[in-house]
C-alpha cells in the first residue's frame, strides 16, 4: 500500500547529522517538506539539496522544515553536509524503513527520488515520487504548496 495525499504521514526516529535523533512528530505544529534523495555525492542529489539549501529562506519564511533522507549512513551523511555547508538536516534511513513506509522504493529496492509535504497536523498534502530520479521538484513548486496550507 503507497502512501498517499491526506493520509497521515508515518512517524520515524532516525539519526541525522549533528548525531542527533529527529522524529516527524517533533515537528508537529509547522509543516515539514521530507525529501527522499537516492544518495550523497551524487550529481543529481547534490544539484537539488544545494538547491533547496540556496532557497532555504523561502521554506523558513513560510515556517517549514525540511529533512533530508537516504540510506546512506550517518558519517557519509556528515561529510556530505559540511562539504556543501547545509542548513537542515540528512538523516540516515541505512535499513530503508522508512522509505519503504512512504513508498519511495523501487521494484528492486533502489530509492526513488521523491517529496512529501506533510501539514501541521500530520497529514500528508503533497506527494511526488519520480519515476526516473534525472529531475527533482523545483523550489517554487514545494512553496507553492505550503504557501495554500
């Protein structure tokens, strides 16, 4: 079963960068934009997540918090941070439990490049899982979204 728009989202405990653990619930009362990437050091992933990073104000403006998920784990995670110098943190998903609760697992078990928007309530508003992950959701897009939560 796949996860979809107005269903609430799946909580999660998973550690991030600052070796700190970061659950979804934490961030109940502000909407959180989850971006499931295939992997750090990655073309694709690191043109998007320092996108996301350029245009962080537009997310904090509208009080949004954005996470950063793949399976990677938690010191690939660090390095990948502090070399692009990002601003919200990558958590460590290594046994992909949570991407599959959300549905961003492909056929053989490789992450899909994907977005979710989750409101202040739990509930998930948007929902993008890519087919192939050449492209990601532009800035304007995701704060389209939040701006009509």
């Amino acid at each position: 079963m796949s996860l979809s728009v107005g269903d609430h989202a799946p909580d999660f405990v998973l550690q991030g960068t600052g070796d700190q653990p970061f659950t979804l619930s934490q961030f109940r009362g502000r909407p959180v934009v989850l971006v499931f990437y295939p992997g750090d050091d990655t073309p694709v992933c690191t043109k998007q997540l320092n996108t996301y990073n350029d245009d962080l104000e537009q997310f904090e403006q509208l009080d949004a918090q954005v996470l950063g998920i793949s399976a990677q784990d938690l010191s690939s995670h660090d390095r990948f941070s502090q070399r692009h110098g990002f601003k919200f943190p990558l958590l460590a998903d290594t046994d992909k439990a949570v991407a599959s609760a959300y549905g961003t697992l492909g056929p053989i078990g490789f992450p899909r490049r994907s977005v979710f928007i989750v409101d202040r309530e739990g509930v998930v508003r948007y929902a993008h899982r890519a087919i192939a992950g050449l492209t990601y959701r532009p800035v304007s897009e995701l704060v389209g979204v939040l701006e009509r939560l």
